[in-house]
C-alpha cells in the first residue's frame, strides 16, 4: 500500500462548525458532521478515473442519509440496494435514479417492488429466490433483470478480515450450483441473465491483490460464456470491498494505482461493463463524530476519558476491532466552580455512557491533554457508522448531524 491521493481531511472547516455548535447546545454535543464538499470532491476524483466501460454505483448501505445521497447522485452512476426499506426511500427522492437491488433473504413484497419501481437489476442469491422471482414476474406480464451471484472458489484468494465468499458463507449460489440455474433459467424467459455478481470480500486495503481479483472474476465470466453459450450477457458487477484503513490512516488503499491497472483489464472485459458497487470508501471520509468530554478519571493505573455518546452512536470501532484514532479540541470555557478532571502526556481510554465495558471508543491513545469539556472528534465517521449503531440501548439522546454544503464548483475553480 502507498500513501498517495488520501481523500481530503478539512480540518478546519470541520474545527470551526464544531465549535459553533458547542457554543449553541445546552447540554454536552454529541454530534456528527458530514463534509459534503470534501465528499463531492472524493466521489467527482473515484469516478472520473474509471476507464470506459466501467461504473460506480454508491451502496446506500453504507450511508443513506439524503444529503448524502443528494450529493452523490450526479457523480455516480447510480444507487445500490438491498432492502425494500432501501428501494423506498431511493424512489421517494431519486425518480429515476439506476438502481441495482443486492442482498439475501429478499422477501416476495421486495422482489415485487423492485419490479414495479423499475430496479434495473436483480443479483440473485439463490434458485429458490429465482423460482419466486419468475413467478412474480409472470404475474406482472414482465421480464425480470437478473445477475446471479455466485460465490466462487478463487485459487490463492487473499483473505482480508471480513470475507463473503470464496467458502461457504450464507452468500451467493454455490459454484457448483450454477449448472443447474443456468439449464432452469433456459426454461423461463420470464427471467433475463444479464451478467454474474461477485462479492467475495470486504475490507480490501491492497490495490494490486484487488486487481488480480477482478482479473479472476473476468477469466471465470470468460469460461462460463464459452461453456453455456451465454452470448447475451451485458455486465458484470464485482461487488465493492475496498477498505478504509482506520489503523494506519496514512496507509489508504491506493485507488489511483488501481484506476490505472483497469485499463489494462479492459481488453479482458469482452464488452462486459464492468460495475462497483463501493460504499464505505466513498463516503468514510467525508464524516466526523465528535463527543463532549464529561469525565476523566484513573481506574488502577488506567485513565479513562469518559464521554457523551458511544458505540450507541458510533459502533465502527468496535465493529472493526481497533482503536479510532481522534484528535482533542481544546475548549477553554469552563462551567463549574471547581477544578477541572485532566490528563497529560498519557495513554487513555475513550469509552461512552453505556453500561458495558464495549463501549470503547479507543484504546492505549497517546493524548498530550485532554480535558472535561474538551470535544474528541473522530474522523472517518461517514460510513457504516451511525447507520450500523444500536440507536435506542439506554435510551440516550440521538446525536446532532450537521452537513457542511458544497462549494459553488465554478468558484471554486
């Protein structure tokens, strides 16, 4: 991994309107802060340097908040799903914004609804979920527009810590099984193969091992064409699982290596467009979750900084299994007559207001001081993070969400 074209930390616009906002509340802020120009600039840079015949679709998965969504619809090339919760809201704001609809256990009201809200296609999990989807669709009087997806045995696959294929996981329709899709789908016409979806990964932070997995789907696509006579294909959607190092920030998945290693796949892609459905790198960069400092104390030989919100709030550390990295905004304001809980030049514990030792935040961070009253803001909070948390545990407040708008593009130069 190089340390090249990190997505833009802006620092101190995110400084400023924090501390506006703490100036404003009446209790201690816990809030999240969305920088939409940052994420408009990032989004604008990932997608413009696709070579022709490959897409990015945003997974709302990762973050469906509408201003989000509103601000990436013009630079995608559409929306991933995978719920009828998903397809509803999307519809409601984005008429006719492409959508793709992914995911396992679809119900017979979400097959429906994707057929009748014009989603453009399916990726199937399974011949069952065919089965189902067929018989819906002749109900209708519709062709239904399918990608099966398979989970493939992959030679030498490289495992990152979250993996959805390549062994048996609850994922995709077997290797083996696809033989027999295929000869069922020969028999339906009320279903139209349009291509195969692979997703066997997450978390991917190694660009070149990335490439030689796109290469590998493209080869099995190849033979598979050539085997079943699949001449009417169209696409081929490699799922997203590109990573956000949260460990080594400096450390990011090199994107601009691996736009530049596309184009030599291009020749491989037999007139496949090539589709990739990303959520977390697209939009964990853009976010903040930042917590007033309530308390600091020393439990045996420990500080503990204890702040408002938590894993309630913000579960990605705990989801991803590190320590968040944050930084200290010192606030000199003072509201109480007597002296002010602090540490320095020490190694902390950030934990929230839950009653259970996993709600921690971080662990053995080196801080120079933090302070009662002081904010801990955390970056790369704008994805799979106030949308994967146990909202309502102990019944806490909700945080605040603040978005800090785009820039005029022209203006800006």
């Amino acid at each position: 991994m190089m340390a090249t074209s990190i997505p833009e930390l802006r620092w101190p616009q995110i400084t400023a309107h924090l501390r506006q906002a703490l100036g404003a509340a009446d209790s201690p802020l816990s809030a999240y802060l969305y920088d939409l120009e940052a994420l408009r600039r990032h989004a604008s840079a990932t997608a413009g340097s696709l070579p022709p015949g490959f897409e990015l679709f945003y997974a709302i998965k990762a973050n469906s908040d509408l201003p989000i969504l509103q601000t990436l619809a013009p630079l995608t090339h559409g929306f991933e799903i995978s719920s009828g919760g998903e397809l509803a809201w999307v519809r409601e704001h984005f008429a006719d914004a492409p959508l793709i609809f992914s995911g396992p256990g679809k119900t017979d009201a979400e097959l429906a609804a994707a057929l009748d809200l014009r989603v453009e296609a399916l990726h199937v999990e399974s011949q069952h979920e065919l089965e189902r989807l067929a018989w819906l669709a002749r109900t209708r009087g519709v062709v239904a527009p399918v990608l099966l997806r398979v989970n493939l045995a992959v030679e030498g696959l490289q495992a990152t810590t979250l993996m959805m294929g390549g062994k048996p996981t609850p994922f995709g329709i077997a290797g083996n099984q696809l033989p027999g899709c295929l000869a069922w789908l020969r028999e339906h016409p009320e279903i139209r193969l349009r291509g195969f979806h692979f997703h066997l990964m997450s978390h991917q932070l190694d660009a070149a091992a990335h490439v030689r997995l796109l290469e590998a789907y493209l080869q099995q696509v190849r033979r598979w064409r050539a085997e079943y006579g699949l001449q009417t294909l169209d696409q081929i959607n490699v799922g997203g699982g590109i990573g956000v190092n949260y460990r080594e920030p400096e450390q990011q998945f090199d994107w601009p290596a691996f736009a530049g290693a596309l184009s030599g796949l291009s020749a491989q892609r037999d007139g496949l467009t090539v589709r990739f459905e990303c959520g977390r790198y697209i939009t964990a960069f853009c976010g903040y979750y930042a917590m007033e400092v309530i308390d600091v104390k020393q439990a045996f030989d420990r500080p503990f900084v204890v702040a408002r919100g938590g894993t309630h709030h913000f579960r990605t550390p705990y989801a991803q299994g590190h320590s968040h990295p944050f930084r200290v905004l010192p606030v000199e304001t003072w509201r109480y007559p007597f002296a002010r809980p602090e540490v320095s030049h020490a190694c902390v514990s950030v934990v929230g207001q839950l009653c259970t030792p996993k709600d921690l935040l971080a662990h053995d961070a080196p801080v120079e001081r933090v302070r009662a009253g002081d904010l801990l803001v955390f970056p790369y909070a704008g994805a799979y993070a106030w949308h994967i948390s146990h909202h309502d545990f102990l019944r806490h407040p909700h945080p605040q969400h603040y978005y800090l708008p785009t820039e005029d593009v022209h203006a800006a130069g």
